[in-house]
C-alpha cells in the first residue's frame, strides 16, 4: 500500500509540475505590446513614417487578405531629385508566419533607421538610397497575427485559414515537409498560389528583384 501511494502521489505530483510549467511557459511567452506593435500598431507605423519622411518613404496597399485586411508594402528610396540610373531593387519580407514577431519589428526598426540616417547624411545609407529602392513587405500574414492576438494562441504558425505562405508558392509545391491536411501546421492550402498573401509577394517579385531577404 505505502508503494501504491508513493508511485500514485509521484504521478500527482509530476502533473502539478507540468501544469505549473506550462502556465509559466505561456506567461513567459505573452508578447510584451509596451515592445511590441500589435496588427494595428503596425499599420500607424507605416503612416506616420510616410508622413514623417515624404521624400523618402511610400506607403501603398496592394490588395486584400482572405480576412479582407490590408496587405502593405512600404517603398523607401530617394526621391528628392531623378537619376540617370536604373536603380537597384530589393525586396525585404517579413510576418510569413503568425508567430514571428521579432522579424516584424526588425524590418519597421531598420526603415526607421535607413530614413533617420538618410536625412543625417550619413554617407552609407545616402548612397544606398540614392542608387537603390528598397520595397519591405512587413506583414505579409495580418490574418494569422489577428488570430493570435485574438485567441492568444502565441504558437499559431499559419494564416487565418491554417495555410502555411511558405509551402503555398508554385516552386515544389506539395513536395516534402507540406501537409495536404488542413490541421496540419505545414498545411498547403488547395493548390499554389491559392493565398492572396502568396499572390500579393509573388506579384511584388514580378516587378522585378534584384535581391531579397525574408527575415
């Protein structure tokens, strides 16, 4: 009887544990909004950069969600005076997945920082402008973000709809590491390009790139 115990107040006292962690889990993982923008944080973001720095800083919606949200690409170049030249294009990407929020940040972080520094002078980021635009898609799953932040569910990888905009493209579509199931986390939704947040980078593509980063 005294071992029957001992093992069932083991196994009581191994699932208090567990519970207690995963609690602690979840709170540690709460994305802190007094750091982080939230979906409509992000948008104002935009607009008050465009606002801030006319010159500079263009700030267009190319079309829809599948929620009906906003999908924004942000162009930043100089603009104050034409050139001769073809300037140089790069893309920068980044919200692909719900869960991701330190990419997000980083791509509103750097456009901040290329327009302060522009109108510095500093040398670097005035040359790069002046012979390069750089078009950056900072949320490209505003679906996805609006249902974490909603059911607070900070694991959420997909769209709204569970697709996954990695495994949604033409190239080696349903290839290994896609799911056909619409519970999975790799889901690959009905066919490529079936998204339009997949349509809406592909479009973006082209236009024409000379380089690109997904953070």
């Amino acid at each position: 009887r005294a071992c029957r115990a001992s093992v069932q107040m083991t196994k009581s006292t191994i699932l208090v544990l567990f519970v207690h962690a995963m609690a602690f889990a979840n709170a540690m993982y709460f994305p802190d909004y007094s750091v982080y923008h939230d979906l409509s944080q992000i948008n104002q973001s935009l607009d008050r950069l465009s606002g801030q720095f006319p010159a500079l800083v263009q700030v267009s919606q190319h079309s829809n969600s599948s929620g009906g949200r906003p999908l924004l690409r942000l162009s930043i170049s100089d603009r104050s005076q034409e050139y001769d030249c073809q300037k140089a294009r790069i893309i920068v990407s980044s919200g692909e997945h719900a869960r991701e929020f330190v990419p997000v940040e980083s791509a509103i972080q750097w456009a901040q920082s290329l327009a302060e520094r522009f109108m510095q002078g500093h040398s670097q980021v005035v040359d790069l402008l002046e012979t390069t635009e750089i078009v950056i898609l900072p949320m490209i799953n505003p679906d996805g973000r609006a249902l974490i932040e909603s059911k607070k569910d900070w694991c959420w990888r997909g769209m709204g709809n569970g697709v996954d905009v990695n495994r949604n493209f033409p190239h080696q579509y349903a290839g290994p590491g896609s799911s056909d199931r619409p519970d999975s986390e790799e889901y690959r939704g009905s066919g490529p390009l079936s998204e339009p947040e997949t349509r809406f980078l592909d479009a973006v593509f082209n236009e024409g790139a000379d380089a690109y980063l997904s953070l």
